[in-house]
C-alpha cells in the first residue's frame, strides 16, 4: 500500500503501473494483483490509507460560528492547511480525476465536501438572487485546491491566503469590488 501512495503522489494514478508498484514494494506483479485485482480495489485501499493519515477538516470546528467573514476565515485556514500538508497527493488526484473513470467513486466524496464547504462559506451573507449565485460561485472558487495553490505560488501562508478569500467574499457580498 505504501508503494501505491508512494507512486500515486509522485506520479499521479494516470501513470502509476503494476510494474512500478511491485518495482517499489519489492514485490511480483503476480502479489499486487493477488492483492488489487482491478483497479477500482486499488484506488478504494489507496483512499482508504490515505484518507486515514490525512483527514479533512472537520466543518463542526466552523459551522457555528455567526459570523460571515470570521466563519469564512477560519475554514479557509483549516482547508489550506489540509491542502498543504496534502499537496503532494490531492495534486496527482486533481490533474487525473477527470482522465481515469476509476478514480471518479474516490474523488466524488471529496468533490462534494468542498461543494459543502462552499456552501456554508456562501450561507448568512444575507443576499439573495444574483449576488446570492455570484457570492457562490466565490465560494466555489474559494475551496479549490488550485486557488490555494495559486496563492500559495504568489507566496501568502495559509491564514493571510485565507483572510483574503474571506475579504474576497465580503466583497462579493456587498456588491463592492474587492479594492474598495
């Protein structure tokens, strides 16, 4: 199992063989087939080990907090650092989700956490209508691992990475750009 986790975050499931897994376990490819005999109980182990050394925040730590922009702040800062510290990974898992139809069980549970997040992260703005969809859509936006990425590239740490976001949907909340 190690050696796939190894490989899926080196090189990403797309280009993770049988071949390089046995390489890297010192295995057959006879003994990892014994073990994944397809690819969807590959990926399903591979999660699964994954998942329990890298859990995602829990929204408990933020659902109840009343207000907007601080409820908006302290998700994005456990969110970012849930994406930092799995980088490595959620980055292979990103780039391949779309291109190998096994992996879309394993990455639809993570799709609709951040789906929720966004959710929460858009609720108790009191907006309505079209800047209730485009506070939203900055929601959506919000959670991606590849904005956090992109910030992160830009050199902001996760809790300034994060009180921008929150600014961001301030704005986006109150109609105003985000430089004002």
């Amino acid at each position: 199992m190690e050696a796939v986790v190894e490989l899926h975050e080196e090189v990403g499931p797309a280009f993770t063989t049988i071949s390089a897994i046995a390489e890297r376990a010192g295995v057959q490819r006879l003994t990892v087939y014994r073990h994944f005999p397809d690819e969807p109980s590959l990926f399903q182990a591979c999660s699964t080990h994954w998942m329990d050394r890298h859990p995602p925040p829990d929204p408990a730590a933020w659902s109840g907090i009343q207000d907007p922009g601080e409820r908006a702040r302290t998700a994005l800062t456990a969110l970012y650092g849930y994406f930092r510290n799995g980088a490595p990974m959620i980055s292979k898992i990103s780039r391949d989700a779309d291109h190998v139809e096994a992996l879309q069980p394993f990455v639809a549970p993570y799709r609709s956490f951040l789906a929720e997040v966004a959710g929460g992260l858009a609720a108790g703005w009191g907006v309505e209508g079209e800047r209730q969809r485009a506070l939203r859509a900055a929601a959506g936006l919000a959670v991606r691992f590849e904005t956090w990425r992109s910030l992160e590239e830009e050199g902001l740490q996760d809790e300034p990475a994060a009180a921008l976001m929150a600014r961001f949907l301030a704005c986006v909340a109150d109609g105003a750009p985000p430089g004002t």
